[in-house]
C-alpha cells in the first residue's frame, strides 16, 4: 500500500486521541445515523456560530445540526477547492455510504499527490529552466532562486494554499506542513544518504545553510512565544532572510571562483618554473660534462654526443610531459569537484540543455501541409501521456506503476501546459490556445464568474480570447518550421500554466485533508506535520537517493538541507506577506505541537552541526544513526502529547 494511504488510515485510527476517547465514542456521533441521534434539540445556527475560525463540532449535535454547521462555516470546515469533501461526509447519514466516501477520499488523495508530483518535475521544473537559459543566470543564482522553488513548489503552493484560499486561513496546516517536512527531510532524508555512501561534505556550504536554518527557527520560535497573530513584519523578515541567504551563495560562490584561479595559475607557474629548472640542469650537466671529460667527448665526437644528447633530452622531456599530465588531471578534478549541475526528472545533468534533451522522446514530424493528415500523427505524438520506452526501461517497477497511474492527468497536462521540452507543433499551438485559457480561469475558481450583472461567465469570454489567439496563431506561425523564440515563449507559459495546475491541486489536496482532520478530530497542525509533511517528501527520498547513487552525493546533502530551508523562508514568507497584505488576521497559538516542532527541527540541525567536526567533515552511518533517533523521539512525544500523556506548563 503507498506510504500516503498508511499515513492517513493510521491518522483515521489514531486522531480520536486528540480528544481523549476511546475509538467507537469518537466515531459514534460523526458516522450513526439518524436513528441514533443523542438529542432531538435542534441546533440554532446565529451569526456568531456560522463564522468560527475552527471547524468545532461537538459531541452532543444531532446528524442533522453537524451538517448544518458544516455547511454554514464553509470557510473553517472545507479546504477552498472544487469538491466539499466535509458536507460529503457529514451531510450523509448512511454508514456504509459515509464509509465508502472516507475510502474514496483517502484514494482521491493519494492520487492528488501523485498529479502534484508529475506537474511538479515533468513540467514546472522545465519550464524554470528554460527560463534560466533565457535570463542568462548563471547557475549559482539560479539554483537557490528558480530552480529551488521549482523544487520546492509542492510545498510553497501547499502553504498558499492553506492561508489564501479561504477568507479564514489555515496557518496551523501550512506551518505544520513546512516545519514537520523540514524535520522529515533533515532526519530521514538526511539519514538515508548517509546510510547509502560516506562522504566527505562541502564544508563551508553545510554549516552556511544549517547555521540560516537554526536562525530561521529561533526567529519562529521567539514569534509565537511573544506574540498572538502574525504581523506583516514577520514574513517580511523571512523574505529578507532568504535575500540574506541568496547574497551569501553568491559571495561564497564568486570567492571560491577567485581561489580557483589563484591555484591555476600557482600551478602554472609551478609548471614553467619546473620547466625551466630542467633545462636549466640539462644545459649545467652537459657543460661540465663537456669540460671534465673533454678527451672522451672527442673520442666520441663523431657518434655518441648526438645520441646522448637526444637521450637526455627525450628523457627530460618525458618527465616534463608526466608533471604536465599531472596538473591537468589534478585541475580537472578540482574542477569537477566545484561544477555545477541540474536535477531533471530526477537525473542529474551538468547543464540545462543537456537535461532538456534528454527526455524529448518525442519524434519530430514536420507537416509540410493540413492535407497530409501528418499532422495527426504530429498531434498523438505530442499527447502521448506514457513515457518513453528509453525511460520506461530505466524506470524501477514502482516508477512504473506510478507512471501508469499518471497517464491520465499527464495527458490533461500535454492538453494545458506548452513545454518547452518538446519539438514545435502548430496544432499543439492551436490546442494549448483553447485548454490553457480554461485551465487558468477554472483553477482560480473564476469560471462561472459574471464580469457584470446579466453577462455569462467569464467561461464565454475565454471562449472568445481563445478563438482570437488560434487565428492569430493559425495565420502567423508556420507548419512546417520551429518559430523563432517559440522554446523561450513556452518556458514562460509553461510556468504559468504549471502554477494554475499546483494552486489548483493544492486547494483540493487542503480539502481532504480538512476533511479527516473534521471527521477524526485530528488537529491541523498534526495533519500538516504527517500527511502533507511526509506525503510531499516521500519524492525527495526517491530523488535524493538517485542523486547520490549516480555518484552526487554532496548535492544530494545540499538538497536535504538547503531544500526544507527554502520552504521555510518562502513557504512561510510569501503566503503570510499576501494574506497581511489582504488584510487577513492569523493568529499564532503556541500549542504543544509547535513547540516541539521547533524544538526538534533545531535539535536535529544541532545534531548535524556537531557531527559535522566530531567526524571531522566526513558523514558516516552513526551520524544517520543519530539523526532516526531524533525523528523517533519527536513522534514520540508529538503521541504523548496529543494524548494528554505529556502537558506542557
């Protein structure tokens, strides 16, 4: 069974501790029916009830009163998308149907991660860097701004999602989300690229981005002891921390550039000094020899002086040779030690383009005219939603059976997002005009919307936008030859395109997530912290893993650190500046959960730091050992607390 179902079976199992009952008194309100009802007193729904910041539904309502205040506190009770996975639930008093919905829920979520997941990588993480080509970044920049969100979206747009979607923010879920995958990523994560090879560690870039996450969490710490609702300031900070961290990697990036080049040409000028010394030891040894042995010189005027003097020199100019290759190799691997690569599809490429080409596995066909019908062949080709059979055989059978489930969002995706990644296609053009406009107006939930009173949704007029673009497009562009910039266009289109698809899963992932913390009583920041937390990390695992597998295993570390750093910085920086800005109230109630959120994310970074210098730079099994423990520790006292075992004074 997936990791992601288990997590939320035993979450089903598990919540009714938070309110400290047993299993069927918990259950027995929320899945009886009618004929069970404790009470026959009807509930009155005033203005005060149907505006809760909580979903709170007590034990004593009526099937009947639960479903009416689910309904009328849309904003506390359901997660902001498409499907009302909460009135499902509640509004239905048969058992069995209640049941079945729960199970399909649980499905629809794991689905939902695995569209996040695809979007994610075969879409959105291209299209940013086609977009660092055409900005010209160079890759150090690059890598902790775009590409770093691209990886890191799941989480970002998880965190949007949860505070902007509704009018009543859901900040426990989002920070649960970003600081119980920070723990996640920095103990497991961590543990399992440890425990697949020792490594020497990039010194000065591991303490760098451990000593900003410690400081980024003190600062979390300090905002909920000190204060009730979040401020403007606060998030602002955050950002301001991240521009911190960028400037660093750029400092530290062109300082280790300059140290470069000072050793290349120190070994340089080795290599000439060298050079010269020996011929300078050839020239001495044949003077003297010429002036002690004058009588043998003549003896051997005719013959030998040449051919000795060749020797020596053959000989000297073959140790020159060999120090010369010696440099080189050293230089190359220095070099390699500092270049800089990309992560693609969870391969690891030392450019962008070379990573872009090697997944377009699509064959080119070039329609010389509509008459030809090759362009049908052109359109299948572009739609396929399967990966290629080169990929496919790569792939290890999990990979497989999650590409297979993939099939059809990737093939709704081909539909609504232009990839840069694949060969020009006129018809595709002509599609993506019509599907990408619809996407964008139905995944912010504006579609049905009417610009005015009396006027048709907004639906219509993308209709008509649509029309317009495919004209334009269908009289501008060629069949038959890639339009100039076409790739660079598309990288900007197919990152837009790319968030209208992960806001719009994010909403629905939100709902069901609500949804089981309404029925199980689960509270938002233990769902943010297990089932999102680790659902959105169970890839890094994978990929993490991969990376270091194909002999990258510092990168990998990078990631496991850098990756859950930028999540905290942005994911809690960019959606809390928007939802002040909106003018949002957020308040921050220090509960027991934060606490040892916060508690065990900076003992789990102190426990890296440490080991760091104890294993003097090197990464070896007891430090994964330590770091598991760790992570069992905080589920441990996260159970003790949630079931009153622990109470914090």
């Amino acid at each position: 069974m997936p990791r992601p179902t288990i997590v939320v079976l035993l979450l089903l199992l598990l919540g009714v501790h938070n309110s400290g009952a047993q299993l069927g008194q918990v259950l027995q309100p929320y899945l009886v029916g009618p004929q069970n009802q404790r009470n026959s007193t009807r509930l009155v729904l005033t203005e005060e009830l149907c505006s809760q910041d909580e979903c709170l539904i007590q034990k004593h309502w009526s099937s009947e009163d639960i479903c009416a205040y689910v309904k009328c506190n849309k904003d506390a009770c359901e997660g902001g998308g498409y499907l009302q996975w909460s009135q499902y639930i509640k509004c239905e008093y048969n058992t069995a149907v209640r049941v079945i919905l729960l199970i399909v829920s649980i499905i629809y979520l794991f689905f939902l991660f695995i569209v996040m997941t695809v979007v994610a990588d075969d879409f959105f993480s291209p299209s940013i860097a086609g977009i660092v080509r055409h900005l010209k970044m160079s890759e150090s920049i690059a890598g902790v701004t775009f590409l770093a969100f691209g990886n890191g979206a799941p989480d970002v747009f998880g965190s949007i999602a949860s505070v902007i979607t509704t009018p009543k923010p859901k900040a426990d879920l989002a920070i649960g989300d970003i600081l119980g995958g920070g723990i996640f990523v920095t103990t497991v994560v961590l543990s399992a690229i440890i425990l697949t090879k020792s490594f020497k560690i990039a010194v000065l870039a591991t303490i760098r981005d451990i000593l900003f996450f410690i400081v980024a969490d003190i600062f979390l710490a300090i905002w909920f002891i000190n204060f009730n609702h979040v401020e403007i300031w606060m998030p602002l900070t955050f950002l301001g921390l991240y521009a911190a961290y960028v400037v660093s990697v750029i400092l530290m990036r062109i300082n280790s550039k300059r140290r470069k080049r000072a050793r290349h040409l120190k070994a340089e000028n080795e290599r000439k000094e060298s050079q010269m010394n020996h011929h300078t030891y050839k020239i001495s040894t044949v003077i003297g020899f010429v002036m002690d042995y004058a009588h043998v010189i003549n003896f051997f005027a005719n013959s030998k002086i040449s051919a000795m003097t060749n020797n020596v020199k053959n000989f000297l100019d073959d140790k020159t040779d060999s120090l010369e290759d010696g440099l080189v190799d050293e230089q190359s691997d220095d070099e390699g030690e500092e270049a800089e690569f990309h992560i693609a599809h969870r391969h690891v490429y030392k450019s962008y383009d070379e990573a872009s080409l090697a997944f377009t596995d699509v064959e080119e066909i070039r329609p010389k005219t509509w008459k030809s019908w090759d362009w049908v062949r052109d359109v299948a080709n572009h739609l396929r939603p399967w990966p290629g059979k080169g990929e496919l055989m790569e792939m290890n059978y999990f990979s497989r059976a999650i590409s297979i489930i993939a099939i059809p969002p990737t093939f709704l995706f081909k539909l609504t997002i232009p990839s840069n990644e694949m060969p020009w296609s006129k018809p595709i053009l002509i599609i993506h005009c019509f599907c990408s406009v619809q996407l964008a107006l139905f995944a912010v939930q504006i579609s049905a919307k009417s610009p005015f009173h009396g006027s048709p949704g907004l639906w219509i007029y993308g209709l008509l936008i649509s029309f317009i673009l495919s004209i334009l497009a269908l009289i501008f562009t060629p069949l038959d030859k890639e339009q100039k910039y076409y790739r660079e266009i598309y990288s900007y289109l197919g990152f837009l395109m790319s968030i209208a698809w992960i806001y719009c899963t994010s909403s629905e992932i939100i709902n069901v997530i609500t949804m089981i913390g309404v029925a199980t009583g689960v509270s938002q920041e233990i769902l943010g912290l297990t089932i999102m937390a680790w659902s959105n990390c169970i890839g890094d695992v994978v990929s993490d893993v991969a990376v270091v597998k194909q002999g990258f295993p510092k990168m990998a570390m990078a990631a496991a650190i850098g990756g859950p750093l930028f999540n905290l910085l942005v994911g809690f920086g960019l959606p809390f500046t928007i939802a002040c800005l909106q003018g949002k109230q957020i308040d921050l109630h220090i509960t027991a959960v934060y606490r040892l959120l916060m508690l065990f994310l900076a003992i789990s970074l102190f426990t890296s730091l440490i080991a760091i210098f104890v294993q003097k730079f090197k990464v070896r099994w007891p430090h994964a050992v330590a770091l598991l423990t760790v992570f069992v520790s905080f589920l441990v006292f996260v159970l003790l607390s949630e079931t009153h075992v622990l109470e914090w004074k």
